[in-house]
C-alpha cells in the first residue's frame, strides 16, 4: 500500500463486490490495477490463475505484466493471466474448440483477408459503390453491436442496406466454411459460446476469482457483454476508466458503457481519484480547461502537487518542412544543452501520413528514433506469404490462405485451373486443398495441372505430419523445399531489395522460434502447435505492429491513439490545425449532428496528458497535401485553452531561423563525432 493515496488504496483493498474507478488522465488507475492483482495475491489469497487482467494493446498488457513480476515473484505470480480482450478471446476458443463450434487448426483471418473475401462477392452482388473495406467495417460494426446478419437484414431499411446484410450473411458463411475467424469474432464468438452453453459459462465463472480492466472507456458491446457472462452475479470485478479518454467510438466503443455498469450491477462501488501524477501544473491546466468544453458523464476535477513547471509553448511554423526541423533542433538542443534523453522524447499526431517529414529530419540529424504502427511488417507481401503457407499447413479448410500460396512460387496454375478447382471443390463440398487431392478432379482439370495440384497437396499433408512435433523445423523446411528464397529473390526489383525481403522472412520464422521457446510471450508455449503460433502472431501485428522491437534510447514518433496510457518527459503535439486535429471526417460528422469534434477533443486531450513535464504544441501555417498546397487554419482546440498559458512563438523571422539552424548542424556534427 506503499504510495498510494487514500483513494487509490480504498480502490485496492476494495474486494468484496463490483468495483469502477473512474479519473482523469495521469490519476494512477493502471497503478491500482497493478497493485490490487498483487495485493488479491499477497493479502487475500486468491491464487494467481484466479486473476484476469485485461487491456487493450500488447503494450499495455505487457507493461502491466512487468510491473506486476515487480511486485509479486516466483511460483506466487505462475498462472496470473494478463491480456488483450483479443488474446483472451483467442485462448478461450483454444480451449473451448469444440463447444465453439470449430475444428483444430482454425484460421485468423486479418481484414486485409477479409476484404479479399468481400470483393469478389461485392463484384456478383453489383455493389459496386462500395468499396470492400467500407464493406468490412459496416460488417464489423453489426458485430461488435453483436447484431447478426438476420437481425441486420430486418432492420435494413432500404435496397442497399439489405444488400449490405445479405453480404454480412455470406461473409459469416464463408469465415465457417474456411474454419476462420475474424479478430472481432475472437470477443464474439466467446460471448455466443458463453450465452449458449451454461455448463461451459459457469466453469469460466469458477475460474474467475477477479477480473481487472483497465481503459474500461474504450469497451464496445460485445465486450461489455463478454465481461458480464465471466463475471457472473456476483460481480467481482475493478474496471478502471476515463470517460474523457474515450477514443474508439468508430471501432464501436460505449462510453456509456460506464454508467451502465451502475444499473447492472447495484451494489457497484465508484471511487474517483482527484490527484494527478504525471503532468506538471501548466500542463494540466491546459488539459483541465479543453476537456471542460465537452459535456460530461462524471464531474472530475484533476490536480497536482508537482508545481506549475515549464511554460507549455506554441510554435507556429511556415510549412510541415518547417515544422518538423524546428521539433529536431529542439530535439538537439535538448539532447545535447541540457541533457535530456532522446527517449524523453515523442512526437505525437493525428494520422500516420504526418510521420514522414519527421522521420526525414531526424534521419538528417542522425537522432535515434522509433516509430509505432507505420507500415506493417504484416501487411509486407513476403510475410503475408509465409503466414499464408503456415495457415494452410495447419488448416487444409483455408481457401484464402490456398489462393494467395498457391503460385508463390509459380505452379503453373492458371485461373482457368483455379475456376474448374473451385466449380469440383464447391459441387464436392470440399476445401481447395483438399479438392486438389479427390478422385475425381482429373474431369475438369487437365493432367500437367492435376500433376501440379497433387503435388502440392501431398507435399503439405507431409509436412503437416511433421508440423505437429517440430513446428519450427516444418515451417523451415516448407521454404527450403519450395525455395521460397531464391523465388523471393528473382521476384525483386534490385538485390538490396531481395536481401531486405529475405530477412524479412527470416526474421519472421525467427520470432515465430523465439514465440515457442516462450522467450517474447505471456505464459508458456513450447506445447504449441504452429497454428497456435501463427494466430499469435497475426494478432501482435493488428494490436501492436512492430512495437516489440521498440527500446533503447530513442525518440518516440506515434499516433495519438497509440499514446493512450503511456506517458513521456517532454511531448510535442504537432499539427494542431482545423482538418488534422480536428480531423476532417470528424468535422464532416458533426455537420451531420454526430458527435465528432468531442472525439477529437477527447484525443487531443489524451495528447496533452502525456506529457510530464515538459509540452510543445506545434502547427504550420500552409502544408502540401495531395500535391497541392494548403491554407491551414489554427485548431479550434488551441482558441479553447487558456491564453496566459501558452507561450506564442510565433516569430519564426528568418535571422531566428537560421541561428537555430546553425546550431542544430552543429549539433548533429557534434553527434555524429561521439562527443558532446
Ligand atoms: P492514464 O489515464 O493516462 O492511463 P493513469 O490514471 O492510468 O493514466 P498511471 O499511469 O497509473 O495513471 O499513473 C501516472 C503516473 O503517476 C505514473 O508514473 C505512476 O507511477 C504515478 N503515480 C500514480 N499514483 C502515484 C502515487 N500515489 N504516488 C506517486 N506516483 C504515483
Ligand atoms: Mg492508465
């Protein structure tokens, strides 16, 4: 109980029903999650693998995974559950196979499969105006609302809609025919089973001493649900929450979710904690006075003891070119004047498209630096190649999965081969692997093909033997055999994009080795089959991307949303103009009377809070977007926060300019020779 405030510590030692802790950014409610699971073991007793946390990214689940080790050790902590709602999700499908429905070796289906899945059938429905992935998040919407394609087809209140659902219904048949889900069928599918089967409902209650969420704001139906039916009656559970963070609306999150935890559950405990942590005095004021321009479910109120600290500064910059040197030289400045660590360090925005200019200048200037999301390694045509052939090692059913494998390398197979395997395979109510070894195919297809389809199908089904001891050594030998490598090679455009392409795939097969070992991954997998692995890693990629490899000392670059929970010593919120923050399509929303502009206050107060002690916020008088150049208007955000508390440095003359400059490339030289 150790620093903690009387709030905090009556939210730990709170165990004996439901629980909501509901404050403001910087408060200290992932520290109470952290603690209350140690204290739940220390002080309480419950056993380790009676505890379930849940979170929202990888990050966040790991991070808590560690503070937690910090404070309980050894056997204590072995079984402690600490997740993503996804990766509990997927873990309890694992289990629950065959009451879900679902045969050994299922697939994950990325949208980026789910959208290939939708065109051709957007293509036969004539729904030519939309596009798949439009398609894909309307179906994604019905089903973290948990609506399923009947009741969306009744509700349809035009053509178009009913078309739309009729899809959804395809959609949903082809994911069962595939053995597949989608990531939103990992909360969905929990919840059906959950609902449906009472035995395997309250054996899941049994298990479940306490349940801890954290970000609980950013909860969608589908996972309110699920938190409901694993809890049960008695409702031992602590959700921690801002309703002022709420950043997920568009992927479905309820914010009311948060006073509809008080109607379901009556002897609910609200505790609110009033004292923040992180930021200095500035800092929160400026947070406490923008977020006040929304309505508001809960009356909060944030202070702090840290003093008033730095003045936060406005920069006002020519162009984005500009914008991005001057956050450099202040980078350098920092770094070398006054000692601060380049880690200390990040560089928030709105959309990714605004990371470019940033990572060109810091590159320039030779600063260590990590960017979050950005391109995927996943979404990289290699790797997807590689999960492709690992899925279909596991899951012969998977028809998309065949599809993109099965001329990579080249097989001779034209679409001619393909029609008439689909035609024998839909008549036979087989798979298209499967179809390539029935008696029979020799009708529609002709010999050289059949040869070639055979072959393929044999040479998996022998490595699929041998996947299920050695999941590693299969996975290698699939590319040594087929040589994946030298095709890979002939495909690229110049050898150092071979070269980058190959390790690619290297370092995937790496990591899916460092996965079974158990060395990167929460609790212990060296039992794991490979389509275990691969689903794991299909769903690192969507939640985190390439967050795994972030560390050492190096400037931090990331989306807004990607900054939630995580804070930094010294922040700059770049690109604080109308259009970028707020968003267009935020803006366009509201016209339409949706609530978009409080969104993106609510994310623009997440970018504040971030900050500890130091904060910048940045904008550029005109930018080039799509090859032309534009006006830009201050953020209507920055009119709403106090005017004494920001320090204007508007002046950017030229002789200011080059000064700084000047010093920057001194600096940069600086580094670049070792000292300082
Ligand atoms: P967010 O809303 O951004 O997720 P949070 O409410 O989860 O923030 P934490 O990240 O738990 O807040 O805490 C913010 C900072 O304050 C952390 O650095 C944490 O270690 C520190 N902190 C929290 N409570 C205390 C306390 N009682 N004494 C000292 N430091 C604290
Ligand atoms: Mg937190």
């Amino acid at each position: 109980m150790h620093n903690l405030n009387p709030a905090q510590a009556e939210a730990v030692s709170h165990t004996s029903g439901p629980l909501l802790v509901i404050a403001g950014a910087g408060s200290g409610k992932t520290r109470v999650i952290t603690r209350k699971v140690a204290f739940l073991i220390k002080k309480r007793g419950l056993p380790a693998r009676a505890i379930l946390a849940l979170t929202f990214t990888n990050k966040a689940a790991r991070e808590m995974k560690s503070r937690v080790g910090e404070l309980v050790r050894g056997r204590a902590a072995r079984g402690l559950r600490v997740s993503t709602f996804h990766t509990f999700g997927l873990n309890l499908l694992r289990r629950e196979l065959k009451h879900a429905g679902l045969r050994p070796g299922f697939s994950l289906f990325d949208p980026q499969d789910g959208e290939a899945l939708l065109k051709d059938r957007l293509a036969e429905a004539s729904l030519t105006e939309i596009a798949p992935a439009a398609a894909l998040a309307r179906i994604s919407h019905w089903k973290n609302d948990l609506i399923p394609p009947e009741a969306a087809a009744n509700a349809a209140e035009d053509d178009f809609d009913a078309a739309l659902a009729a899809l959804y219904r395809d959609y949903e048949r082809s994911l069962r025919a595939y053995n597949a889900v989608d990531f939103d069928d990992l909360i969905l599918r929990p919840v059906a089973l959950l609902r449906e089967q009472a035995a395997v409902r309250e054996a899941w209650q049994a298990r479940i001493g306490h349940l801890l969420v954290d970000e609980y704001q950013d909860t969608n139906s589908a996972q309110y649900e699920l938190i409901r039916l694993l809890v049960g009656e008695l409702g031992a559970f602590t959700m921690v929450g801002d309703d002022d963070q709420s950043i997920y609306a568009w992927r479905g999150a309820r914010p009311q979710n948060l006073a509809r935890l008080q109607e379901d559950y009556p002897t609910l405990k609200v505790i609110m904690l009033e004292q923040n942590y992180r930021s200095s005095g500035r800092i929160l004021k400026l947070a406490n006075a923008l977020i006040a321009h929304n309505p508001h479910l809960f009356d909060k109120r944030l202070w702090s003891a840290l003093g008033p600290g730095e003045p936060v500064r406005l920069l006002s910059c020519r162009d984005e070119a500009h914008e991005a040197e001057r956050v450099v030289a202040e980078i350098l400045h920092g770094h070398f004047a006054e000692q601060h660590a380049f880690g200390d360090y990040a560089i928030l925005y709105r959309g990714n498209h605004q990371a470019r200019v940033f990572e060109q200048a810091l590159r320039t200037h030779r600063i260590p630096y990590f960017l979050s999301g950005g391109q995927s390694f996943f979404a990289r045509s290699e790797v997807k190649d590689v999960m492709a052939y690992l899925r279909l090692l596991t899951n012969p059913d998977d028809d998309a999965a065949f599809l993109r494998v099965v001329n990579r390398p080249g097989r001779g197979i034209g679409s001619t081969t393909l029609e008439a395997l689909g035609g024998f395979a839909g008549a036979q109510h087989l798979s298209l692997l499967r179809a390539c070894a029935a008696a029979g195919l020799g009708g529609p297809v002709k010999d050289p093909q059949r040869a070639e389809l055979r072959a393929f199908s044999h040479w998996l089904e022998e490595l699929r033997g041998r996947s299920r001891t050695e999941p590693i050594a299969s996975a290698r030998a699939l590319l040594k055999d087929c040589d994946y490598h030298g095709w890979l090679y002939q495909q690229s455009s110049s050898r150092a994009q071979g070269e980058k392409r190959m390790q690619n795939v290297d370092d995937l097969v790496a990591w899916l080795d460092a996965l079974h070992k158990g060395e990167r991954s929460e609790g212990n997998l060296r039992d794991a089959g490979l389509d275990d692995l691969t689903a794991r890693l299909s769903l690192l990629d969507v939640l985190e991307r390439q967050e795994e490899d972030a560390g050492g000392d190096r400037v931090h670059l990331m989306t807004l949303h990607a900054a939630k929970g995580l804070e930094f010593e010294r922040v700059f919120l770049v690109g604080m103009e109308e259009d970028l923050l707020p968003h267009r399509a935020s803006i366009e929303a509201d016209d339409q009377g949706l609530s978009g502009i409080e969104e993106e206050r609510r994310l623009c107060y997440v970018g504040i809070t971030r900050a500890r002690r130091a904060l910048c916020l940045t904008l550029a008088r005109q930018r080039r977007r799509y090859g032309e150049t534009i006006i830009c208007e201050p953020s209507r955000f920055l009119a709403e926060l106090p005017e004494g508390e920001l320090r204007r440095d508007n002046d950017p003359n030229a002789a200011a300019d080059s000064r700084q400059r000047g010093r920057a490339h001194l600096d940069a030289l600086k580094s670049m020779l070792g000292g300082n």
